[in-house]
C-alpha cells in the first residue's frame, strides 16, 4: 500500500516473495534488493489492486506459469486470515523516521481512528477495524529487530508496536473491495502522519528555561537556566542546563522579585520563535522576557547573551535508559559554590517523565565537591 512517494510505509510482518529471494541471495545489495521489494509491489498493484477475480483470471491466460498474479496473490500474506503489519512515516524531507517510540506513536493513532477505543465512538461510523499488539523484545527477540529493520527502524530494545486486521470473506478481491480499504486506510494514515511530522520535525519554537540563582548570596550577573523538556516535541525534545548573563536591569528586576517572593519559580523564554541549536546555542545571544509562575510579567526585552550549555542531551527514545535505576535518583550537580549558587535537576532517563528542580541546594560530602567539576557539572546519586 505504501510506495517510494508515499509520506509513510507499510510493511506486513510476512516477507514478500521478493524479499524472501532477495535475502537467500548471497549476492544482494541493499540497492537490489530495494529494487526487487519495489518492482514486485508496483506488479501487485498493477496486477491485482483494483481488479476483479475475473480479470485477474482473463490477464492471467497469456503470461507464463511463474508469471501469473494469482500465483504471487497465493504466496501473499499469512497462511490464517489475521494480518499484521506496522507503519512507519517519513519526514517532510523523504528521510525515513528511525525512532521507534515514534513509529508507535504513528501506529497508535491509526488503531484508535480505527477501532472503538472509548465509550464516545460510535461503531456505525468506523468503517473498518484494526487491532493492536506489541513485539516485547523479551518475546519476539531477533524477529522484532528484524520488522524493525524492515521497517527502518533503530535496534534498540522497546517494543513495537503492530496493527492486525482480520479478513472475514474468503472473495476479497470482488466488489472492489480491496480498492475501498486501501483508500481508506490511506486517507487515515496520511491524516496521522501529517500530526506525526509536526511533532517530530525540529522547527523554530517559543523556549522556556527555569532560572536557577541565589539573589541575596550571588555578586554575579550570571544565571543558570534549565529549559523546561518536552518528549513529544522535536524542538524541545532535549535537557539543556546552560549558565547565562542577563543584562544589568533585568537581572535586577529579577532579583528584587525573587527576593520579595523566594518560592515562587521564575521563567525566561525567547521573546521570538528560536532554532534552539542554529541560534542560542550557536549565537549565545537572544532576546527574552521574564515571567513567574503566577502567570505575571517581570520584564520584557531581556538581553540574555554568553549562553553556554553545561548539559544538552537529545530525549529521542535510543538515547534513553530502557530500565530507570532501582535503588537510586539520579540528578545533574552544578553551580558555583564560591557564591553558594549550588543547584539540581532530575536526569530525564525514561518518559514519561516528571521534571525536578532545586535551586540553592545545600551539600555537604566528604571530600568536598570540586569547585571546578561544579561548574562543569556532575552527576548526583539520590539513595533511599
């Protein structure tokens, strides 16, 4: 259902007979054996997508016997009548998705427009349904690493997640009914991709830090600044802990408000829609403004320059833990203790997640902590 244009990709758990041939051959390539797997779906659709048993029969006559469609449309499929197969989609730029919890995502949209999923649908109006399963690679080992690579996706070892649908006539190929759920099941899929593609492509975004300061012990102008992570956005699917300069009146605008009211927490946010790697990052410099968590405006036109990120990890799932610790709390340690300016922030290992920030913690270790790994920064064990 899927082709080389197409915005996704459709691959049924049970190998095509040109891929079977392809990886018995000793001499295939990755090219040959794209080509072979493409020629052979354009030939499925060609030849049996869209005709009648009849007219396969007719068009049948004049080819040879390895060459008929219903030769191809009999080694087609699962040997029962319940088909699995997962999706994956491609990005606005026709780069294949390698994150599986993505694919998911994807898959999981598909089976909830398909299916009654919650007292609210109305069965009348679905017009087909799929069903669900997932591949644990604690179960499916080397055949779920496998799919994923058909499907071109990372070997890691979360599960994947499978659509089934079921077929409940032994004539599908009358009344056209193959072509009407090929259209329908494209029209859901392509819908589904669109809202994947927005998610997961790495677009300018509003971005918003935790400032993390000690106004009534610091001298200095710098800040630490922690961005506030998000797993199901690409443009924010990263923690970053990054020490900071604000401009003198901002700082001190601040400062007096977090002074009058020190448990309140204290956002800076680009007052533009930013690349946060072609322009904080790259540049240092950006224009922000200050709000608290009340939901009130402390400043506008910060002038926020000499940005430099202390930890910037990307949250994609392959960068992830696939077991959180047991028995420990891990946490990024930085700061500048010559100001007593010593802060936290929870290691996002696995989603979901919450994020937890301290400020101003106090620790005490035997040896003390080195100045210089502080403002560098160092990894916290927290243990019962």
């Amino acid at each position: 259902m899927s082709s080389e244009s197409s915005s996704y990709v459709c691959v049924p758990l049970n190998l095509l007979p040109a891929e079977r041939k392809a990886m018995q051959d000793p001499n295939t390539t990755p090219e040959t054996y794209d080509q072979a797997v493409n020629e052979e779906k354009q030939k499925i659709r060609d030849r049996i997508l869209n005709k009648s048993n009849q007219q396969i029969i007719d068009e049948d006559a004049d080819r040879s016997p390895d060459d008929k469609a219903m030769v191809l449309l009999r080694a087609l499929g699962s040997d029962l009548n319940i088909n699995a197969f997962a999706l994956n989609f491609r990005l606005s730029d026709g780069t294949l998705n390698d994150d599986v919890e993505e694919a998911n995502y994807l898959n999981r949209r598909v089976v909830e427009a398909l299916s009654v999923d919650s007292p609210e649908d109305d069965p009348t109006k679905i017009p087909f349904y799929l069903t669900s399963t997932e591949f644990e690679h604690e179960l499916y080992g080397e055949c779920a690493r496998h799919f994923k690579k058909r499907l071109g996706l990372a070997q890691d070892e979360l599960s994947l997640m499978v659509l089934r649908n079921v077929l409940m006539t032994p004539f599908p190929t009358e009344g056209n009914f193959i072509d009407k759920m090929v259209r329908i099941f494209e029209e859901v899929v392509e819908r589904e991709v669109e809202v994947c593609r927005k998610r997961n492509e790495s677009k300018k975004n509003h971005h918003s830090f935790i400032i993390q300061d000690n106004p009534s012990a610091s001298s200095s102008s710098q800040v630490h600044l922690v961005n506030r992570s998000m797993f199901h956005l690409a443009a924010r699917r990263r923690q970053l802990i990054a020490s900071a300069t604000l401009d003198p009146d901002s700082l001190a605008t601040y400062r007096s408000a977090k002074s009058s009211s020190p448990s309140t927490t204290f956002f800076l946010s680009t007052q533009d829609k930013e690349d946060i790697s072609a322009t904080i990052l790259n540049d240092g410099a950006f224009p922000a403004v200050i709000t608290s968590s009340t939901g009130k405006t402390i400043a506008t036109d910060v002038s926020v320059s000499g940005f430099t990120a202390l930890k910037d990890r990307p949250l994609n799932s392959k960068y992830r833990d696939h077991a959180y610790p047991r028995g420990h709390m891990p946490f990024y340690l930085y700061g500048n203790p010559d100001s007593n300016n010593v802060h936290i922030d929870h290691m996002l290992l696995r989603s979901p997640n919450i994020q937890l920030s301290a400020a101003n913690v106090a620790l005490t270790t035997t040896p003390p902590v080195p100045a210089a790994l502080l403002r560098q920064g160092c990894i916290l064990y927290l243990h019962d």
